[in-house]
C-alpha cells in the first residue's frame, strides 16, 4: 500500500478514534484487515459532518459550497480522477476492495446537505427520509465488509440498525441538536405531547426536562426500541468473525437508550453515556457468546412503530 493510502487510513482511524468512541471500541473487535475499511467508512461520514456541524460561524451558501466541492472530488475520485485530499484515497479504495453501491454515498451526501437548511421534520415519516441516506445506507455500506451468506436478508435487518443507532444518537442529542438550531423529533410527536420547541429550548436552559418533554422521549425510546428489534436478526446472519464486533455495537448503543431510561428520560439533565467498565464488560462478553446467539432487544417494552 502506497504512503498516501496509508496515511489517509491513519486519518480516518484518527477520527473513528476521537469521535467514535462506542463504534471505534465494537471495530477493535473485528479482524485487523477489515478495521482500516471501516476505519475508512466512518472518516468520510465523519468528515461530510464535520463540514455541515463545525462550520456554523460561516454563511450558508459558503458551508454548502464547501460541502459541494468535497463531494466534487469525491465523485470525480470514484470516475478514476487524482484525488488531493487527506481521507478520500482511503474511502475510494475501500468502495473498489468490496464494490460498495454508489448510490449509498450519493444518497448519504443528500442527506448531509439536507443539514445545512432543514431545521425539524414534520413527520416520522419525513425524518426516515433524511435517515435513510444518513443512517439506513451506512448499514448497507458497511454490509460487505462484515461479511454475510445471504446479503439479501441481511440488508433489510442492516438498514434497521442504521435507524436504530441514528435515532438513539437523536434521542441523547437534544439539546445539543437544539444549539444548532435543529429539532430531529417529529413536529407530529411535539404535537402528541403538547411540547413546544420553545419548551425544549427552556429544558435545555434550565438542564432539566418537564413531564411532557419525559413522555415524549420516552415515546421515542420506543420507535428506537422497534428498529433494533427489527435489526436483531441480522446480526447473526454476519459472518463469525464480524459478530462480536456488532453484537457489541448493538448493546453498547442500545445502553445509551437503558441510561436513557435510568435518567427518567430527562435528557437534559446530563448526556446519556455507557460508563466505561460496563461498555468493557459489554466488549468482553461478545468476545465470550458463541457465533449465532441471538442478541437481547435494548429496553423492557418494544412496541412496533416501525415499518
């Protein structure tokens, strides 16, 4: 491997390092050769985000000329073009080792531009839209590298994960979502609660939430709670070496939705976070479970709000 490849794989273990500290942890768990590729995954999506979040003292137009111009490159990069860039040759040479579908990343970039102007969704079904393309196709994106005998009955359940560990991340992030100026629980659900985004942004002031903001995270507790029951089955449908990895990922994202719980869904008391001996243990264990032990569903109800 050229000393430019190299380096753009150091990079993007770099950022999956600092920024993805449960999934980084699960990767550790896979075999050597498959990290540096998910390594590679998570540093572009990382990236793509970091121009859409990390950029807020710039306007608009200049944020979206930015994030344009990276996805330039990228695409030409994909058509065979030199890329000058300090991550790109690491993504492009995973998507050739395992011809990862280049509509995911078409339709994970729509999303990321998606960020740069809509600030709440109306409906659930308008936000698994957006998570479709920011969530659903990391699964899909991913589902090569760890491997499967029957892609086909795996993607569905690989989709189902990207919602789950997506929604969770929306479900700890309110309040930091909220100081972007974005709402990522529906409008629709606001509204079945009687909650105003006025209210959330009072809670966050004031670090602590109100009955109805608790009922409406716990409400979406339980659409999270459905997508990994609808994920479970596919984790045994990978590869071997590739279970402890997700089985791992799956329960230390579902431990944030449990943290979640234990804080009577007051989200704005304090971030949700697996403590670090009960994510090691987590880790251990996975090691430990034989290959294709079903995995326990995150959370004491599923109620089935998904489609």
């Amino acid at each position: 491997m050229d000393t430019d490849l190299t380096a753009a794989y150091d990079r993007c273990r770099e950022l999956h390092k600092r920024h993805g500290r449960t999934y980084y942890l699960a990767t550790r768990l896979l075999p050597a050769w498959k990290r540096r590729h998910v390594h590679a995954l998570y540093g572009f999506t990382r990236y793509a985000d970091e121009i859409v979040d990390r950029t807020e003292d710039l306007p608009q137009v200049e944020r979206a000329a930015r994030l344009d111009d990276w996805a330039s490159r990228f695409v030409s990069g994909l058509h065979g073009a030199s890329v000058d860039d300090p991550l790109l040759p690491a993504v492009l040479h995973t998507i050739a080792v395992f011809d990862l579908d280049r509509d995911d990343f078409a339709s994970f970039l729509k999303s990321m531009a998606m960020d740069l102007t809509v600030t709440s969704y109306p409906t659930y079904d308008h936000l698994l839209d957006y998570m479709e393309g920011s969530a659903a196709v990391i699964g899909t994106m991913m589902l090569p590298i760890l491997g499967t005998s029957d892609p086909v009955a795996a993607r569905e359940p690989a989709r189902q994960l990207g919602f789950a560990f997506q929604l969770t991340n929306f479900i700890r992030d309110v309040a930091e979502d909220l100081d972007r100026g974005r709402t990522y629980l529906p409008d629709e659900d606001l509204a079945k609660f009687g909650v105003a985004r006025e209210e959330l942004a009072e809670a966050c002031a004031r670090g602590r939430g109100t009955p109805r903001t608790r009922e409406l995270i716990e409400y979406e507790v339980t659409r999270a709670q459905a997508h990994y029951a609808a994920a479970a089955p596919g984790i045994t449908m990978l590869a071997p070496a590739s279970q402890a990895c997700m089985r791992t990922a799956y329960a230390l994202y579902g431990g944030i939705l449990d943290e979640v719980a234990a804080q009577d869904y007051d989200v704005f008391t304090r971030r949700a976070l697996v403590p670090q001996r009960r994510r090691m243990a987590v880790a251990a264990r996975a090691l430990l479970t034989s290959t294709g032990t079903p995995v326990t569903i995150p959370g004491p109800t599923v109620h089935p709000q998904t489609r």
